[in-house]
DNA sequence: CCGTGCAAGATTGTATACAATCACCAAACG
DNA sequence: CGTTTGGTGATTGTATACAATCTTGCACGG
C-alpha cells in the first residue's frame, strides 16, 4: 500500500521499466507456483498488487502471451497456460533438438573462458543445501551454455522454452537421486565441448533432457498417486 | 482526419483486435521495405497513420521488440533491428536447424492430406507470375511443413525467424533461377516426407536452407556491387 | 572560433477515464 | 421442471491526459 506518488523516480536507480518489473514478478509469481495453470488473471488485480497501473501490465501480459505462458481469451481475460501430456512432449522435444544444437554451437565457438566457468558452476552444484538452490545452479549452467553457442535467435527460443518451464510444478531436482545423475550428464557435456566434440557435445544434451524427460514423467506419476488430481 | 467514432464497431466485423492490427501492419510495412532497418520510428507517428491511438501502437511494438525486429533505445524510442553480417549468419544457422528439424517431424507425423497439399504448393508456385507471388507460395509451402511437425514450440520458433526474414530486403526468388532450383529442393523434402524418412527430410531442408543463405549472400553481393552502401 | 551550459521542445513512460463486450443470474415461458 | 431470454455487473479494449526524461538548439564566455 501507499504508492507514495514517486512516479517516475523510483526507476531511475534501478533503469527497469514498470512493464518489465510486472514480467519479472509475473514469471517469478508462476514459478514458485503463486499462480498456477488453469487460473484466471485480472489486470487490475495484478495492478493493485504491484502498485502500478494496468497499463504497464498489460505489456507485460502481452510479452507473457508472446511466449506463451498465457492464454489470451478475448474479453475474458488471461488465463496462466496449462500444459497437457502433449505440450509435454513437444516441450521436451523441443529442448533436445535446441539444448543439443547449442551444445554443439558451444563445442565449436565457446572461449576457453566459458568452458572454464562451466566446469565451476558444476562444481559448484556440488556444494548446494536443498533442490531450489540446485535447480537454481542448474538454470545458471544451461544459460551458460547458451551463451557460449553465441546465436541470439538460438538464445532467445531457449529462453522461451526456460520461461515455459516454469508452468510446470516443482522441479525434477526435487526426485532424490536426480542430482547425482544430471551432474554426471552436464560433467559429460562440458567433457564433450572441452574436446572441441561437438556431435558428442550435441549427443550428451540430447541425452540429458531426455533424463529430464523421464525424471518429469515420474514424478508426475508420484504426485498423481499422491493425489488424484489428474493434469489431462 | 474522421476517424469517424466507430471505435469498437470495426472490431466486431473481423475480430481483430487494433494491437494486432497494429502489429500485422507494421510487420506488412517492414517486409515491404517502408520502414527499413535502422530508421527510428515514433509511437505518435503510426498512430496517426492507422488512425488508432499510442497505445495499441505500444502492444504491438512490445510484440516486435520481443521477436526482435524492433530495438528499444530508453526514452529514445523505438529503431527498426539491423541485420549485420554476424546475425545473418546466426539467423540462418537457426534455420537449419529448426527447419530441418521440422521436416524431420513432419516425416514422422504428417497426415497424408498435409503431404498432399505441400505436393499441390509446389506444383502452383511453377504457375505463379512475379517474384513477389513466388515468395508468398514459398512462405505458403514452409508454413505448412510447420504445420505437419505438430510441435507448436518448434512452430512459434519458425514463425519468430520467419519475421526475422522481413527485415532483409527484397526476397532470394528475385534471383534469376533460384526459383528453378528452390522449386526441385522443395520436391526433395516433399519426397523424403512422403517416403517417412526422417533424416532424409532433414537433410534436405537444411540443404535448402544452406542454399538460400547462399543465394542471399550472393543477393548481397551484388547489391553492394550496385551501390557500395555497405552494410557492416 | 569553439566549447560549455541552459532552456525549450519532443518523446516516451505511466496513470486514469470511458466505451464496448461478455458472463452470469434471475425470471418468465413452454 | 427445463430452457431461454433479458438485464446487470464485471472486465477488457481504447483513448487521452500528465509526468519524467532526453535531445537539440542557442547563447554566452573563453
């Protein structure tokens, strides 16, 4: 509450627009599961709740819709997308075709640099308390490794595949023993793109999202037997 | 100039939204080389030319800045993205992959009548009279290869490149005999498709993506050779 | 003659007011 | 009792007003 009319001052410290401010929390919001699938969204709910005008959100919910976290229904508002078994898989296709190639970008442009901070941030994995800390790093690492294949378009559509992530509950980090195995599999990819392998490289991203993919399915399958709340 | 009062009737008849307008419009306007890369563009300025106020205007620039044809410069407005040497290589490299993905999809899981169309595709673009209708019929063709992938992320992804296209000038089919030659790279896919080989499909689209990097490149060439504005 | 500082204009960022449309609910009719 | 139709409220789509900032031009001094 009080808004305190510093209009256009508080962002002259942080240089972050008001609309990009609403995208942050929005996708910070549906990640830690504040607004899960299926809900509806009102403008000036989400307004009041930051303390801007709808306008601002309105910007944010079109980059949102843009990437397709949410469903645009006309004048009915916006619903936070839902993801059924079928977006699953062509979710995770998707990421192998896109993690593999820049795995394989990587192997052949990444610095020596990039290649070294890899190997750190996998160390550092080692080193985290609990899953969130974990899946954290983890995100850190596949950016990482993003960047290193140094293709913007490629970037950008990892990015909206990161983003559509986190529609989906929780994160595989959280199955005990998956840690132990991903840092195995990210430890064979950074191996790959050492040795300047890029098939290789390319072959052990494939490899790792399709671990992911399975690590997902069960432990949807966990929490279907836990409740019997079906997602279709 | 009349705007005439009927806000929110025109709406009713075509169900489509101003943003949107806004955004086919200026997509529209960019392919056809009105608003060529680099030129600043000002909100008010397409607002009166489409007779809509700034903030429909502001919704679709928001669109263009995230599939990155537009740049945003704080407080400085909004420029048409250039394309250097480096993003074109980026950019075509993008589509390698994804298209060549996208065929090897379709091989998978097209249904006969989707093969069928991208047959009758083919054989009407021999038909067509100017370059320009030979590149609509081209996009035509591409989009319903994305269609038959069945993968709407892999989808939005081409669809973002596809925009990207429409910043580069002129299309690759104003070269004399590149039609001949896209025409035959197009029944190769087609027929790798209806053969249901994969791999086959995918070869051959990133065939094809590699000789249209070659004819733009070619295309640039000889541009400079007209005049010698070099763009770096 | 050139550089610096200031002021005014221009342009975007944000907020709010208004209009159009749809969903929901109640009541009446078959 | 079920179905349909009309009204009312809620919500989005659009327009415009205002505030903050940047750019640009000009004047003044060195």
């Amino acid at each position: 509450m009080g808004s305190e009319r510093r209009r256009g001052k508080a962002k002259s410290g942080d240089q972050l627009s008001r609309g990009e401010l609403v995208h942050l929390k929005l996708l910070d919001a549906i990640r830690a599961g504040e607004f899960r699938p299926g809900e509806r969204i009102r403008e000036a709910e989400i307004a009041k709740w930051l303390g801007v005008s709808r306008t601002p959100v309105r910007e944010a919910f079109r980059r949102l819709q843009a990437d397709g976290l949410l469903v645009f229904e006309p004048w009915r508002g916006v619903v936070v997308a839902e993801l059924d078994q079928q977006q699953l898989i062509e979710l995770y296709a998707m990421r192998k075709v896109l993690e593999g190639t820049a795995a394989g970008l990587a192997a052949q442009h990444a610095a020596e640099s990039q290649i070294a901070t890899l190997a750190e941030l996998i160390d550092t994995a080692d080193t985290a308390a609990d899953a969130a800390e974990r899946a954290e790093l983890n995100r850190h690492f596949h950016q990482n490794i993003y960047a290193a294949a140094h293709n913007r378009y490629l970037l950008k559509a990892l990015n909206a595949l990161r983003d559509s992530m986190a529609l989906l509950p929780s994160t595989t980090y959280a199955l005990t023993g998956r840690h132990e195995i991903a840092q195995g599999e990210h430890r064979d990819i950074v191996g790959a793109i050492a040795r300047r392998d890029p098939k290789a490289a390319e072959a052990a991203a494939r490899h790792h999202i399709a671990e992911a993919e399975k690590a997902r399915l069960k432990m949807i399958i966990e929490m279907n037997r836990g409740n019997k709340d079906t997602t279709p």
